[in-house]
C-alpha cells in the first residue's frame, strides 16, 4: 500500500526565518495536497499540485511536486505565528482509481516571535 | 458559502452507548467523506459516499460502524456500543466531484469514551 512520509516530523523556527517541509511517498502520486490542521479544528486546504514539476505559491507558501511525482515539499517565507500549525500531505493513490486520500503523519511548526 | 459542518462539535458517551456523528457537506457537494483522526496517529480514510450510495467502505470497521448519506439531509455516521477504542477525532470532507477535486474539510466532531 501507498505510504506518506513527512519530514521533519516537528520544527521551531524564529519568526522571520524560512523553512521547508518535505514529503515522500513510496510510491507515484496522482495527485498531492497540503492541509494545515490547527490544534482541535479541521483541516484547511492550502494547495494540490497534479503535474511533474509543478509549482504553486499562495503569499508566502510555496509548494512543488518533483518530476517523477514522488516527493513534494512546501516552502515558507519569512514566517510569522500565524503560520504555526500542523501541516499535512494527503494524496491520492495512483492509479486515480479511488478518492480515498491518504495522509502522512503530519509536520508540527511552532514559531516564536 | 457556507463550509463543511459537522455536530456535535463535542460527544462524550459511555461504554455500550451509541454515536451519531453529523455532516452537511458544502452547498453543491454530492461526495461526503469520513475520516478518523486517532490520537498520536495520522488521519485514515474510513468511507466515501455519494447521496444514497456507499462507492467505497474499505476503512471502516468491519462491526459496529455504519455511514448514511441520505436524499435528505445530512450524512451520518453511526457507531454502535462505543468502546474507548473509539474515542477520536472524526472528520467530515466533501467533494463536488470526483477525481482529483478537492477534499474540503469541516472541523471534526471529537468523540470521547469514558
């Protein structure tokens, strides 16, 4: 079965200051989301990427999905408190033949001001 | 537009009760999903469901559990005599479409079994 590895797992960064959360997947993705979570609410979307290579940015968050669609990573520049939260990868199997999505594990960022 | 709403927010329930969890999707969403957030585990998909249809129920427990999305009104999950097992957070995400449409999330009812 397809897994999601996100890395770091947790980060604390000083406000101001650019970080890169990564995830990896074991297998191709056909399609991969980030989500931020914060503590004991739902999940916001952010951005989907779909294609090899693409790229996407929304203010200060950049996202990118590698060539052979396996790993994607999200940027965030000049970061601020509201950015603090947990951050989620989910995607879709490939194949596309189903719309479960399957999440990794989560990357916890904390920004001190 | 409002977003995904889920109630209750909060469920306590003793050991043996039952849950009904509630979800009205987006307005113009026809595919509702639910998801279980355990603690110190990631989120996994349990059901997909389109109005009066079950597509796909491969993570849902196979006793206990069973998810509604009726003609009218919201889409319900139920579990049946609640064990500590149990207790989480449970997600609700609706989709207008299928594919590689966005997932939109509501806040989650958690569920605590004393």
């Amino acid at each position: 079965s397809q897994e999601l590895e996100q890395s770091p797992q947790s980060l604390i960064v000083q406000e101001g200051k650019n970080l890169t959360i990564n995830c990896t997947s074991s297998k191709t993705l056909y399609g991969l989301y980030w989500y931020k979570q914060k503590y004991g609410e739902g999940l916001i979307f952010l951005m989907m990427l779909q294609k090899g290579g693409e790229e996407k940015s929304h203010e200060k968050i950049t996202a990118k999905l590698d060539e052979k669609k396996q790993q994607s990573s999200l940027h965030i520049t000049a970061s601020q408190p509201s950015h603090a939260g947990i951050y989620l990868c989910g995607a879709l199997p490939a194949g596309g033949a189903t719309n479960k999505l399957i999440f990794g594990t989560g990357t916890l960022l904390a920004v001190q001001p | 537009n409002a977003g995904v709403m889920q109630n209750p927010r909060h469920l306590v329930r003793r050991r043996g009760q039952e849950a009904r969890l509630r979800c009205s999707p987006m307005k113009g969403h026809s595919h509702v999903y639910w998801y279980r957030q355990l603690p110190e585990e990631g989120l996994k998909f349990m059901v997909y469901l389109q109005k009066e249809n079950i597509i796909d129920e491969s993570g849902m427990p196979k006793e206990r559990f069973s998810a509604e999305f009726p003609k009218e009104g919201p889409s319900i999950l139920r579990i049946q005599q609640v064990v500590r097992g149990d207790s989480a957070a449970y997600f609700c995400a609706s989709s207008p479409l299928t594919g590689t449409d966005t997932q939109y999330f509501g806040p989650g009812t958690r569920l605590t079994v004393l």
